[in-house]
C-alpha cells in the first residue's frame, strides 16, 4: 500500500481512538416510527445541483483564472468537474435562519423520541441527516470559503469535525462523535458515503434527505457515483489503483486496507473500470479535492467589473445565467453534456445488495 502522508493516517488512528458519546445503540426491528424530513426536502431539492455521472477522465484544459490577470478563481484539480454542487452565493440570512432551526430540531428528537426505539435503518438515516445538516449550517454561514480541509482536519482537536458544540440530551456532541458512532456500529462500508463534507473530493450531497426506508438504495448510489469518478479511483501510471485519502479517513472500515479497499472498489465499479483494475497490483491513497463543491469555488465576488453573476435554477433543474465567469461557465456546459448523453442512452446494471441490508431486510419481514 502506497500512503501519502503518514500524519495523516497517524492523525486517524488517534481520531478512531478518541472517547465515542455516550448514543443508544439499541433499535427496535419491529418500530412503526419514522422521522420526517419534508423541510430538508425542501432545502436540498431548492439548493443542490446535480451535476451528472463522472465520465471517469479527465476535463478539458479551460480558463481558471480571471482574463487579464493572475487571480486564480477556478480549481484547477482533475476532479474540479464531479460531484454535485450547493449554491451557497444564493444563502441569505433567511436560509440560514431556517437550517439553523432545522439543526436544532434534529439535535432535539432524542427528547422527543429515544432513538432506541427506532429501526437501524431508521437511526441510520436520522444519524446522516443531522450530521449533513450541521455541516450545511457551518459551511453556509462560513461562506464564502475556498478550501474545507482545516475545518475536517483530524489532526487538530480544534478543527469543527472535532468541536463539541452541539447539544444533544444534555450532552455536547461533534461531528466526529457521530461519524465514530455509525463507523463502530454499522459495519458496512457503504455507511461512509453518507457523510456530507461539503468538499468535492468527498461524498455528494443529494437533492433529497435521507429515509430508512431506502437508506441503502441511497447510499449505494452514492457509492457508485464516488467510486467510478476522477475522484475516487484513478488509473494512469503504472500497475497503481489511485484511490481517494477519504478511505485512509474511514481505514476502520478497510481492516486489510489494500486488500479491502480494493474488493470494496471492484464490488461498485463499473464494467469497463473493472476490467482495468486487473491490470493493477498496489493501491496507493493519494486523490484528494478540498476545494468547496460550490459552483464559483468559494469566489462569487471575483469577477471583471465587479459585476456579481445571475444564476437561478428552475423547478426542472434549468439553469439560467448571466454575467458568469468561464470557470463556471464550463462547469456548467459540461454538466449539460453529460445529461444529454443519459438522455440519449439507457444503461441498465444490476447491483449487489449490501448484506447489512439483506439482513435488515430480513429482520424487518420477522
């Protein structure tokens, strides 16, 4: 195994080694409850934008800096076109008002109701959504910001992954603690892709919430999306399988990381990466995209002119613009590329199902 920075997995270990909140780890396989989520619906349908399925290579050489001058606006990274973008310029202090509120609410149900006496799949999805959503908050009342990886920086106890600000029971709680909760007790590894970050190197934000009732449908659809992108694998010199440092991040997943990130590749690849991957024979962690998945990369107010762009988006998912910068700009024409394509063929693949959800599954038929 080839690691790119022995701080960081160093910096992992003491992060999987710190104390875990004290969550109920109980759950009901017969509960009829269920939390509902029609505000973060509403906020994610209304803010999240699709981008399409990554065409696993690399983009275009393009424009990153403003004309004229040295600034540099645009990520210039092999993975700057993937994973779906929130569109954080257009927060004002009524959006953040409102998923402050939804924050808090999620932080109260185990008041309303003890978690224990909800299905794993319930816990599950209740689990990704408040943590996505404090993530959300932070990220949207930060911005605009360029790069995430201080604030999810494992290696500094201050860092907000690591931050106790959250009241949950009468007990204050972080990000870390929830994420360390979920890896320790669902021992699937499709459990990281639920895991918000706000980064493009990391798992995609979806345009609805999370739901028990198809939590493993959803994350295995994120799994796919991660795993066949510039951003998750990478095959270009020589007998190496470049995956992404976000699983160094989950190592407590991959026991036998070579060996286990490898078959956890191979099980969610699609056909044509698959039959490439047998030309490799080491696994070296080395892709990484800090830069915020927004569509301006943190710097809405750096253009010609002083000219602040125009962007709207319809309920169809359209996208209307004026005055943008040509980063943006080809962001924007390769997304509308990739979705002609889909509309122009139908790709049909049965996946595997996850034992963790056959056995849930089974469970919930008793």
């Amino acid at each position: 195994m080839v690691l790119r920075s022995g701080l960081l997995l160093a910096a992992i270990f003491i992060w999987f080694g710190q104390a875990v909140a004290d969550f109920p780890t109980e759950h009901d396989p017969k509960s009829t409850y269920f939390i509902e989520y029609d505000d973060l619906d509403i906020i994610l349908k209304g803010s999240v934008l699709e981008m399409g399925a990554s065409t696993h290579k690399p983009p275009k050489q393009g424009r990153t800096k403003i004309t004229g001058t040295r600034i540099q606006v645009g990520n210039i990274l092999k993975t700057r076109q993937e994973g779906n973008r929130l569109m954080f310029h257009e927060f004002e202090d009524r959006e953040l008002l409102v998923l402050r509120r939804l924050r808090d609410e999620l932080l109260s149900v185990p008041m309303q109701l003890p978690l224990k006496d909800l299905s794993r799949n319930e816990q599950l999805a209740y689990w990704f959504n408040l943590h996505n959503v404090i993530v959300l908050a932070e990220m949207s009342e930060q911005y605009p910001l360029t790069r995430l990886k201080p604030f999810f920086d494992l290696g500094d106890p201050k860092a907000f992954i690591s931050q106790r600000r959250f009241e949950m029971n009468g007990s204050m709680i972080s990000l870390a603690d929830i994420q360390n909760h979920v890896t320790k007790n669902w021992r699937d590894p499709l459990v990281i892709y639920g895991f918000y970050m706000g980064a493009v190197g990391t798992p995609n934000l979806r345009t609805a919430a999370y739901r028990g009732g198809k939590v493993y449908d959803q994350l295995q659809s994120n799994a796919v999306d991660f795993i066949n992108s510039m951003r998750g694998t990478q095959i270009w010199q020589g007998p190496v399988l470049k995956v992404s440092t976000y699983y160094l991040r989950m190592a407590e997943m991959f026991p036998d990381f070579e060996n286990s990130v490898r078959a956890h590749v191979e099980k969610y690849a699609k056909p044509d990466f698959k039959r490439r991957m047998i030309t490799t024979n080491r696994v070296s962690a080395e892709i990484e995209d800090w830069h915020i998945a927004d569509l301006y990369n943190g710097k809405p107010g750096l253009q010609p002119g002083g000219v602040y762009p125009q962007f709207t988006k319809d309920g169809d998912g359209n996208i209307y613009t004026r005055g943008i910068p040509e980063h943006v700009a080809q962001l924007l024409r390769d997304r509308q590329i990739k979705f002609l394509r889909r509309k122009g063929t139908v790709d049909i693949e049965e996946l595997p199902q996850s034992k963790e959800s056959e056995t849930l599954e089974k469970e919930d038929k008793n």
